[in-house]
C-alpha cells in the first residue's frame, strides 16, 4: 500500500474506534455515514476502500468497551461479551476485561483471515468452473439462509426476502423497460439507493434503543497490571478463543447470513470446556467473555469471502460496503475484480493494519478511551440523524432533495415496524441487493438449461445438501435478529 492508502486507514480506524465505542453504534451505522462523503472519494477509490474497511474492523472491536464499561453493548454481536465483562467491572477488573476482549478478537481476526487470503487466488484458477447454474443456487441458497436462521418464524423470514426482492424490482427490468415507478420515471428509473433502504433500516431505529438507554458512567483508568495480565490469559484460554474464531468464521462464510448470533452459541459452547477459572458464569468468568469476543473479527474475515468471490454479501455489513465500494467504482463480485492487486492489497492490508493497530491502541489507552462514553447521548442521535439525512441527499448530487427525504422517512417507518414485529431488516437489505442478480440469472437459467441439467451438476448437489442441513439444524442456531 503507498503513504496515502496507509493515511486513510489511519484514519478509518480512528473513525471506527470512535463510533463504536458508543453506545448501541455498531459497524453498520459507522459504516452508513460514509454514504454522505463517499462523492468525495470518486479520484480516490482505493483510499476510501481502505478508510472503510479499517472502519468496520476497528468498530468491532470497539464495541465492546460499551459492554464492558457500562453494561450497554456497542452492537448486537457485543452482547454476549458484557454478560462477563460488566461483572468484571463492578469488581474493579474493568481494564482486565478489556484486554481479554481486544487481544482475543485481534488475535482471532489475524489467524481466520489468512483462508480468506489463501482461496481469493485459488478460486481464480477455478472461476470457469461456476457457471450460472451454480451462482443461481447460491444465491437462493443465501435467501434461504437468512430466511431460516434470522428469524424465528421462517414465513416471517421468506416474506422478508419477497419484500427486498420487491424493492429491487422497482425501477426497470432486464430490457431496461420501466416497471414499478408509481408515476415518477425519471426519479424511479434507476432503482432505489441503497443508501435509502439501508439507512431507513438500520440507523434509526437502532436509535430508538439508545435514546431509551438509561446509561450510567463511571471513570475508568488504565490497570497496567490487569492488562497484562488479561494478555496472559488471552494465551491461556486458546481453546475457547479458538473456538470462538471457528464458529464466527464458520457463519460468517454462509452468504446472506453473516454469523448474527454466532456468538451466543460460541458462549454456550465455550461453558462446557475444560476451564481454568473457578468463578461463575455470569460472575465475571474469563472464558465466558473469551469465546464469543473470538467470534468478531474471525466473522468479518469469513463474510468477505462470498462477498469478495460471488458478489453475495455475508452479512449486514457487508451487504453497506458493497454499496460504498461500488458507488466508488469496485464492481463487487465480478472475478475480474479479484486480479485487481492493489484492490486486494488495499482491503487485506488496511484489514490487518486497523486490527493490529486498534489493538494497541485499546490496550495502551484503555481507561482514557473510555471518556468517549462520556459524549452526551442526545447530542450524538441529532448528530447522526443530520449526517444520515445528509448521506440520503447526497448521492443523488442533491437533485432530489424532497424526493430522498420522503423515502428516507418512509423506510425509516418500516424499519420501525419490521423492528417491532420482528420481521428480519438483514433479510430484506439481502433481498434488495441481490433482486437483480436472481432476475438476470432466472432469465438466463430458463432460456439456455432444462432441469435435469441443472439438478445433476456436482456443485449445485452440494448446495442442496447444503440447504437440507440447514433445514436440520437451524432451529439449534436460530436467532432473531431483527
């Protein structure tokens, strides 16, 4: 990477660490903010690929200094680790938490990255072989997925995908025909941003749970001692670190699904082995808050990888940064893409330089990172909401103010509703995003194959067993994230 690559990962990082070490935050609200100023990287794609990748890894680790410090996670995936870590706060091992939580999910992103780098060249030499049939049967299977293991009720799942699917469809077809413009054709031609839905659905309402947070601050200060000691026993601890780093790399890898929820079945998992600690869980139990902090990073490098190979995004976030890396000019999913270096280069090395260097940087200044918590809440939902709003008007050069203002509103009413009737947001971003894919390749599957030579291809047998599989053992992984 040259100086300036490496300057803007510098600064993704920062940026990442800053906004996810507040409250309810999360890598896709950091994520979504770059909407308002990704016109501003049109000279500088791969600067801006490495800001926002350096963003969403530096962002997951911090959010579990909200969990740790104060009870409230930073994300939904930071849940699991303020089960042990808050305890271990109110005991005064606030800095011994944090380093067992860093170094572990540092230690797990640097080791299940590595597969990811290893097959991208690999698949290269085996691109010819994933014909349209077999990208088709992913993509449904990745439907299936996310309609199956985020949602409780799988018809609340598949209506979800219908309603993505649904969106996507507005705008014209595969002969450029206009459909679905409700009177607005010039506006509607083009389809809906995704800057739209994915704001509409995942910012705001998040909010909404922030706003409604009674969060209490305590100063916090840096315990040299318990960092070092809570390195050492990041070490000790390796079964249920590793553990943790296969099962988010595991989910991580499923398209559409993105490992939500990985963490809790890792925590399960991780308080049946051997331990090393006598404390309860629940109580401030060490391997209780390393098994699912092994889950973070691990998770982010395994959805890169159908998102980097096939175009299908592995989980939320990555379903946001195909918006930005595309709008920016990365054809996301195309193979020609893979033999691009630098684009390699550029996401791989501000990956693992946001992930050492957010490491470092969380176990030197633990106790003064913690100030950020001091930010006052209200305060920074305005801030957000405006930047938001911003975003929406923005990448449409602010030639259709009132028109993206309304559809931001509106999507941000719907977001609220599948909130509060648990109807899967991930599984209609999901929908969304890959509507147009399925309808090219729909096409396309009808007119040049009969069934039978689909339905006998290896690659698509191993998908349909696939599918079964899930349908076995998804109520054992289900969760319902919303």
């Amino acid at each position: 990477m040259d100086y300036s690559i490496i300057l803007w990962a510098f600064i993704g990082t920062l940026y990442g660490l800053f906004i996810g070490i507040i409250p309810a935050s999360g890598s896709n609200k950091a994520l979504i903010l770059l909407f308002s100023i990704a016109t501003y990287f049109w000279g500088m794609p791969y600067e801006f690929v490495a800001f926002s990748m350096a963003a969403a890894i530096s962002c997951t680790i911090g959010d579990s200094f909200a969990g740790v410090y104060i009870g409230v996670p930073g994300a939904n995936s930071a849940a699991a680790t303020m089960v042990e870590g808050f305890p271990m706060t109110k005991k005064g091992r606030s800095s011994y938490a944090i380093a067992l939580a860093v170094t572990t999910s540092g230690i797990q992103g640097l080791i299940w990255v590595i597969p990811v780098m290893i097959i991208l060249p690999i698949y290269l030499n085996f691109v010819d072989l994933l014909m349209i049939p077999e990208i088709w049967c992913v993509i449904i299977f990745s439907f299936f997925t996310v309609s199956l293991l985020t949602s409780s009720n799988i018809l609340k799942g598949l209506f979800a995908v219908a309603f993505g699917v649904g969106l996507g469809s507005i705008g014209h077809d595969v002969y450029s025909n206009p459909r679905f413009t409700f009177g607005h054709p010039d506006y509607f031609y083009d389809g809906i941003s995704v800057v739209l839905i994915a704001t509409g659905f995942f910012c705001i309402p998040e909010l909404w749970g922030l706003w409604k947070a009674n969060i209490k601050y305590e100063k916090q200060t840096s315990n040299y001692q318990q960092i070092r000691e809570g390195i050492v026993d990041s070490f000790r601890l390796w079964r249920q670190s590793f553990l943790g780093g296969a099962i988010g790399f595991f989910y991580g890898c499923l398209p559409g699904y993105g490992g939500m929820g990985s963490e809790w079945l890792s925590y399960g998992i991780g308080t049946k082995l051997k331990r090393k600690f006598d404390i309860p869980f629940g109580k401030g139990a060490p391997e209780g808050l390393v098994a699912p902090e092994g889950v973070n990073n691990a998770g982010k490098a395994g959805a890169l990888l159908p998102t980097l190979l096939l175009g299908i995004p592995g989980s939320t976030w990555t379903m946001i940064i195909m918006g930005l890396w595309q709008f920016v000019g990365f054809p996301i999913g195309e193979s020609y893409l893979l033999e691009d270096q630098k684009f390699i280069n550029t996401v791989f090395g501000s990956y693992m330089f946001a992930l050492i260097f957010t490491v470092m940087l969380s176990l030197c200044l633990a106790g003064p990172l913690s100030h950020i918590l001091r930010i006052n809440k209200h305060v920074f939902i305005v801030t957000i909401i405006c930047v938001t709003w911003w975003a929406c008007i923005s990448t449409n050069f602010y030639s259709s103010i009132l028109e993206d203002t309304l559809l931001f509103l509106l999507f941000s009413a719907v977001g609220f509703a599948c909130k509060h009737y648990r109807i899967s947001r991930p599984a209609i971003l999901l929908g969304f995003i890959l509507s147009s894919k399925v309808e090219e390749y729909s096409y396309t599957l009808y007119d040049m194959y009969d069934f039978e030579q689909v339905i006998t291809r290896p690659f698509v047998i191993v998908v349909i067993g696939l599918a079964i599989l899930m349908v076995l053992f998804s109520r054992k992984i289900k969760v319902d994230y919303v």
